[in-house]
C-alpha cells in the first residue's frame, strides 16, 4: 500500500499525461515524487535506466513515457514506434521488477484493439483480429506492455496493472502540425486560419514562433507563411483535414485520465483486475475513457464555434480515416470505482483557452 511519503517515478512527468499525473498526485498530498526529463536520463538506455533505479530506488512507478503522434507520424516513422516503446517499456518495467517496486502502473492507448473491434470495446476483444494497418507498430508495443505488466504479476506476483485510455487532448498537449494527434492539430488549424480570415498577421506570427511549421516561423515572407501553411489545408477561407469526417471518436480531458490512473495506484491491485475464479487470467488492463463518442466531422464544428471560424471545414478523402470507430466499454473501470465528468464542448473550451494562454 503506498503512503503519502512513498517515493513515486512518474516517467514522462512533463507529458500531456505524465504531468498532470504528477499534479494530481500533489494535490492528494503524495510529494514525494520523482520525475527526469529526457536530457536527464534517456529512457532507451538500458544501462542509464538501470543507474537510476539503482540510486533512487523508488516505490512505485508510473510509465506514462512514450513515442507517440497521429496518423502522419504512425505512417511515416513505423520503425521508430515500435523500436523505441518497446525498448522505454523493457527497460522500465524489467528495472522495476529488478528493484522489487511494489507498484507499477502502465498507460497504453485504445489502439490495441482490433480495427473492427465490436463496439464498445471490451478488454475482452484483444487480440481477437487484425489490428488497424495505420497504427499498428505502436499498437503491438502498447500490447507487449500490457502483456509485460499481465505476465510478471502472474508469474511473480506483481502488482503491475495496465490502463489503456481512449483519445486524450488537454492541456501541454502536441500542437506540432506534422505530429499531433486529432483534435490539438485540427484545433491550431483552425485557430491559424481565423486569424488569417481576420488579417491578424502579428498573431500569425506570434504562434509560428513558438511553433513552426517546417523551418517556417514568424520570420518568414507572408506568402512563406501562406504556402506552408496551406501545405497543412490552412487557408483564410477553410480548413481541409484529413479523410471523411466520418469516423467516430471519444475524447477523454487529460487531466480526467490523470485522476483515473491515480485511483488506479492508490485503490486498485492487480487481483482486482481478473473475475475471481478465472481459469485463464488475461485481459487484464483497464479502459479509461467516457464511453461517449462523437464523429470526427462533429468535433470539427465544436472546435469551429469554439474559435469562431467562419470559413468553411472540408475533406480530403484521398487522406486515411483510420480506425472506423472507437468507442470503449468502460464499465470494468466503473466497476473499480471511477466516472468521467468533462464532456467534449467543455473540454474542447477548457483546451482553446489553454492554448491562448500558453502557446498563441
């Protein structure tokens, strides 16, 4: 059981999860928290990994590191996702079996489960068929780590648990237009193009140099800064994104899967994950989401009004969906003693307002 004084790693504490992991930790009063950036210690040195675990030697650990991106990147760099989570979960996990850590617990995504997966998902439905081609190099890693957590608490008696949440968005979230995820790449699409419909150069400028867009930032010729972005389908009367818009899709508040993971660490142990009596123990992970799903034409317009963007959204269906739907069973998760509360029109607000206050 871990106290309030329990040394606690979060790796990836300055993530889109990892650090609101680490916050709401604080705000339950568990101070006693230990998180390295990736120039501190690179995760994929096994050695490096192995020297901190050695020093620290912490009671708990949180694996919320993790190579991750959208379509474009899952696409584009299918070695480097599941080459590099591989080799992050072997060597934290292994280490914290290695260092007799009382408690592990694993985030991975809803993207382990097949692409035609019966909706809802239920963890029941892993490995039952194909995975979805787009992502499925970073899908097998996030399997193997489930399986990891799944196969040491088995055998050894561990008490690591896997939580797998379904599309999060939220605040110090991915903005980069080549690597986001969905709703923060269509969210910053769209923001560009308002201020480009209202000839707000000086803000197009500002975003840009903080974020830019191949090379391109607020230095650049306008009609630089035109071309690349539309490049991206950023233009001052509409934005294009990818595929059809009809895919369905559940977003989940990071900061609402930060308190779901920590009442996982703090309420749940691996025991509690499997029916009583199970011949076969298996599936064992937890799905984090809303059990509420939107298509991703229906997000769009709610980022639109939310930004007031008058221009028009359009489609480009030569681009990929990706998987059809998405939805998560989350009544094992509800069973365990937690709810959602944000729904997406608050939460898409809630992330606008971020993003003015911190990257515009």
């Amino acid at each position: 059981m871990l106290t309030k004084t329990s040394k606690i790693y979060v790796a990836g504490h300055r993530g889109l999860v990892g650090s609101a992991i680490w916050n709401n930790l604080l705000q339950r009063g568990y101070t006693n928290l230990i998180g390295r950036t990736h120039e501190e210690l690179d995760l994929l040195d096994g050695e490096a990994v192995r020297r901190f675990f050695n020093e620290e030697q912490p009671d708990a650990v949180v694996l919320a590191a993790a190579h991750v991106g959208g379509i474009m990147a899952n696409l584009k760099y299918r070695a480097d996702f599941i080459y590099q989570n591989l080799q992050i979960q072997q060597n934290v996990i292994g280490e914290s079996f290695r260092h007799d850590v009382s408690k592990l617990l694993f985030l991975g995504s809803t993207c382990i489960y097949p692409r035609e997966a019966p909706q809802p998902m239920r963890e029941e439905a892993l490995l039952t068929s194909p995975l979805e081609y787009t992502n499925e190099p970073y899908a097998i890693a996030k399997i193997a780590g489930l399986k990891m957590c799944e196969s040491f608490s088995l055998q050894y008696g561990c008490n690591y648990i896997a939580v797998m949440p379904t599309n999060l968005y939220g605040p110090r979230d991915n903005f980069h237009l080549e690597r986001s995820h969905v709703l923060p790449a269509m969210l910053r699409k769209i923001y560009l193009a308002h201020l480009l419909q209202k000839n707000d150069w000086t803000a197009v400028r500002q975003d840009l140099n903080k974020r830019s867009v191949e090379s391109i930032d607020g230095n650049a010729t306008e009609q630089e800064i035109l071309d690349v972005l539309y490049k991206y389908g950023v233009t001052p009367d509409h934005v294009t994104l990818w595929g059809t818009g009809t895919p369905l899709r559940e977003f989940l508040w990071s900061e609402e899967m930060a308190d779901a993971s920590v009442h996982v660490l703090l309420n749940v142990d691996f025991k509690d994950t499997y029916p009583v009596g199970a011949t076969e123990v298996r599936n064992c992970h937890i799905n984090v989401g809303t059990g509420v799903e939107h298509t991703i034409r229906q997000t769009a317009e709610m980022v639109r009004n939310t930004i007031g963007f008058e221009g028009e959204i359009c489609w480009d269906a030569t681009k990929p969906d990706g998987t059809p739907r998405k939805l998560t069973d989350v009544s094992k998760l509800h069973r365990l003693g937690w709810h959602h509360r944000i729904e997406l029109q608050e939460g898409i607000k809630r992330l606008y307002a971020w993003y003015l206050e911190h990257e515009a």
